[in-house]
C-alpha cells in the first residue's frame, strides 16, 4: 500500500528544533492500561517514563485512564534528523536504512504520537509561529502545524527551518 504523498493541499510541518529532541535516541514502550487497551509511547529513557507514569501523566488515547502500566516487551528507535527539503517534493525521505515500509510507517506513527504528546498544535498558523519563532519574537518551543505549499516556499526562502512530517495515513 502506497502512502499519498500529495502535496497539493496544506502538509504537516513541525520545527526542526523539535526535531533535535526526536533525534534524541528514543525508547518505546508497550503500556497497557487498566481495560487493557495497549498502545505504545515514546520517551527519551525509562527514567522519564518512571516519571511520567509515577505523575500520571501517562494516559490511555482510548479511554484516558491514567492507570498505565508497562508491558515487558520494549524497543529502542532511533529517528534520524531529515534534512528540510529545500523543494518541497512528493517523495518521503526515509531514515537511512528503514528494514521496510511496514516498519517506516509504524516509526512514523510513533513519531506522530511523540509530536503529539510533545509539540504544540499551533494548526494552520505554523508558518506564522515559526516566523515568529525564528526571529525571536515568541517563546522557542516545538510546534507543528500545517503549512501550504505557498507558506512552505516562503519558509525556504526566508530560511526558516522546518521539517515535513510524512502523513501515515492512519490517523484518525
Ligand atoms: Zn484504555
């Protein structure tokens, strides 16, 4: 199954400095809560989940319980930094050696999950924000929004970094 890559309507972008914590080795864990949904998530150790879960910051995406507790099986990923694509192209830039689409796309939706939890949701205003940003006239943060191809091109040309997230498709 082929991942639409069009680029005709706004894409989903996210500032590279969030990037830098993405590019951070990340661990994932298999969490599992009380009605026994299980979903996974991300942190940058398990110190950090500890932390998270002891403060019950941790909760269920299906049914918000925030009795969470972690299943043994655990994996490490490693999210390379992408280059911002200078043209804004249809291809998506897989991290160097992806063992297959399969896995790409479940990294990916890892990635959206982290971005999610991480990342402000700043909406169609990203490129707005990340101006703003950029210049130092808002609070530095992570933020992801969307962008159209316009907004994209003057992003680039102003030298604003930026990076596309690639759409999973399965997001509901
Ligand atoms: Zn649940």
């Amino acid at each position: 199954m082929l991942p639409s890559g069009s680029t005709a309507g706004p894409t989903r972008l996210l500032t590279t400095r969030g990037i830098d914590l993405i590019h951070s080795p990340m661990v994932v864990y298999d969490l599992i809560c009380k009605k026994q949904h299980r979903f996974e998530a991300w942190f940058p150790n398990y110190e950090e989940y500890q932390k998270q879960a002891d403060k019950k910051l941790i909760s269920c995406p299906t049914c918000g319980s925030t009795g969470i507790e972690k299943l043994p099986h655990a994996c490490a990923v490693h999210v390379k930094k992408e280059q911002p694509a200078p043209v804004p192209k249809k291809t998506e830039k897989a991290p160097p050696g992806p063992p297959s689409p399969a896995e790409f796309k479940e990294m990916l939706l890892r990635v959206h999950h982290y971005i999610k939890e991480n990342f402000e949701d700043v909406g169609s205003r990203f490129a707005e924000e990340a101006r703003q940003i950029h210049c130092g006239k808002t609070e530095e943060r992570p933020i992801h929004g969307t962008a159209t191809p316009e907004e994209r091109a003057e992003l680039t040309e102003e030298g604003i970094p930026y990076a596309i997230l690639p759409k999973p498709e399965l997001d509901s």
